[in-house]
C-alpha cells in the first residue's frame, strides 16, 4: 500500500498513536515524507507544534526492521552528540491496516538531497562543507565498538570474529545473487580474482564498529541558520551493520551522486586520520558496494542504471583507481 492510500483512512490512527506520547495532542494534519521500499514515513503536525512527530510504518513483511531500529537509535542516542531522533514510542499493532509503528521525534530540517535541489544559495562550497560534517558524524558512529562483524539487528546475526572471515562471505553472498539473477559471468570471474588477490586487506582491520551503511544525502538532515547551512539530522538506520568503520566511509564515498573531489576530500578531512592502507582498502569495499547495488536494483525490477553499475564494476575488478564514484545513471 502506497503512502497515499495509508493516508485515506484519516488522521485517527495517528492521533492515537501520538497520544502515547502527548494524551492531550490534537492532530491537525499527517504529511507523507520520503520513504523508501521497506517503510512509509509521516510527519504528524499538531495543535502545538511542539507535539510534532515522525511516524514510520512498517511493510507486514518487514517488521522486524522496527526491534534494529530501536537498538541502533538507542545506541546512538548514548553517545549524546549525534542529532539523531530520540524514539518515544513503538508498537507492533496500530498501523494503519495493524502493522508496526515507531513513533520518533521530529528533526529540524530536510534530506540533503532535497535542499541541494530547492536552495539556489546551498552551492557547491556550502555542500562540501555538509560533507565535511557528514564525515565527522561517521567518525563519532564509528566511536562505537561492536563484539563481531555482521548484520546488526538487535543483535549481530552469524556473527564473524574478524573482518576478512566476513567480507569473504559477503562477497561469496553477492557474487552467488549476482549470478542467479543473470550478471556477466566474466564481471562475475573478475570480481572474484580481485576478492582472491587482495582480500588480505581486509585482514588489517583491527575492530568492529557501529556502521549507519547508508549515509547518503537523502538520510542527513540540513536547515539554515544564522551561521549558514548545517547538518541538523542523521536518519534512517535500516542498513546498520557491524563492520570495518572503511566500508561506511567507502558507501558514503560511492553514493555521492553528482559530486566530485571537493566532496569527497570534505568528507575524508571530516572523518580524520586513516589508517596506511585506506586508499585500497576503501577501493575494495567500493567494488562491494556497486556489486551489491547492482544486486538489488535487479532484485527490485529496476534495469534503467545496471549497465552504469557493471561498467564501474568491471573497473573496480581492475583496480582503476581513479573512479572515485559510482553512477546510477
């Protein structure tokens, strides 16, 4: 069901929800924000605006993202310099045809990606200075240690001692979704070789770390202010994993879409010292990234931006050094 079909059995189901929080809240309108495919996010607007909230509602098949949300949000918020939404309610049954419902504290601002196409005055410098921000705020995620590596979701699931044992599973996972769902099987080879020849560097990390694993424009907030634009939110925590703190550092890298240089050195002098073996290691994890992606954009139908994707793949098995970016278009 789409956001605007949920939006069709009225405002009660929200209000109900929001009294949970504020008995005394009265409703006045429930405006559909940017959701993706797992989820549908509202922003409930109040009486008092103080009482303002984010609903998110959660697909019947994908409700057990709601238990990792909590805990990674949870996580986060005890760090305390994170502007991250503090969750002030969740349950499994008050959706609106019953599913689950978390209800979270509305952030000043909006994504990133919407700003950057709306604000004439968010230019190129203004952005790069977001970026370098969004750098910082992976460095204050990656401050949290994790026992293992792997996917997180209120725990870490088959959980790896050490990060070269996980990476070439992940890797072993893709390539065989890759396969089956009709890639080249010479990118598939060429993929392989690479994992082969330099997967001892994922061997050099030396710990797990909280990793958000899709923090992109369109999951930080930014507001201007007096001072300028700010980053004002991270949302979105789905994607969380356990992992080397590179790989959310590489994602960040790849899904820069439309950036270039200024960005990506804004995002790493952010971020802060790296360790020797960076520049490969971070290359490694991008050939990741774009396996995956391609994954899922075929799993999901959508074909427009593959051949973009295998391109970039194929350069990546060759260790082209020089493509700091992965494009979907």
């Amino acid at each position: 069901m789409s956001q605007a079909d949920q939006l069709l059995g009225g405002i009660a189901w929200a209000e109900g929800l929001v009294r949970e929080v504020f008995p005394d809240a009265e409703v006045v309108e429930v405006v559909p924000r940017t959701g993706g495919r797992l989820s549908a996010v509202y922003e409930v607007r109040c009486e008092d605006p103080a009482q303002g909230v984010i609903l998110k509602v959660y697909a019947p098949e994908w409700t057990w993202k709601q238990a990792k949300e909590v805990h990674v949000y949870g996580m986060l918020a005890g760090l305390g310099s994170l502007p991250v939404p503090s969750v002030l309610h969740h349950t499994e049954q008050a959706g609106p045809e019953g599913g689950a419902v978390t209800v979270l504290s509305l952030l000043e601002g909006r994504p990133l990606s919407e700003a950057a196409e709306a604000a004439e005055e968010l230019d190129g410098t203004r952005i790069a200075s977001l970026y370098r921000e969004m750098g910082s705020v992976l460095a204050t995620i990656h401050q949290l240690g994790q026992e293992a590596y792997g996917y997180l979701t209120d725990r870490i699931l088959e959980p790896s001692l050490d990060n070269g044992s996980y990476m070439r599973r992940q890797f072993a996972k893709k390539l065989a979704e890759f396969k089956a769902l009709g890639g080249d099987g010479r990118l598939h080879d060429a993929v392989a070789r690479r994992v082969a020849r330099d997967g001892a560097l994922f061997d050099t990390c030396e710990r797990a770390v909280l990793c958000h694993n899709d923090l992109h424009e369109g999951n930080v907030l930014v507001a201007r202010r007096a001072v300028g634009w700010e980053l004002t939110g991270v949302i979105d925590v789905e994607n969380a994993i356990a992992a080397d703190p590179l790989i959310d550092l590489a994602k960040t890298d790849s899904y820069s879409l439309g950036r270039g240089e200024p960005e990506r050195r804004a995002l790493l002098e952010g971020y802060g010292p790296l360790p020797d073996d960076a520049a490969e290691r971070l290359h490694l994890y991008r050939l990741y990234h774009a396996l995956e992606l391609w994954d899922w954009f075929r799993s999901i139908g959508t074909v427009g931006p593959l051949d973009g994707i295998a391109d970039d793949i194929a350069r990546l098995a060759e260790r082209d050094v020089s493509l700091p970016w992965i494009r979907l278009a």
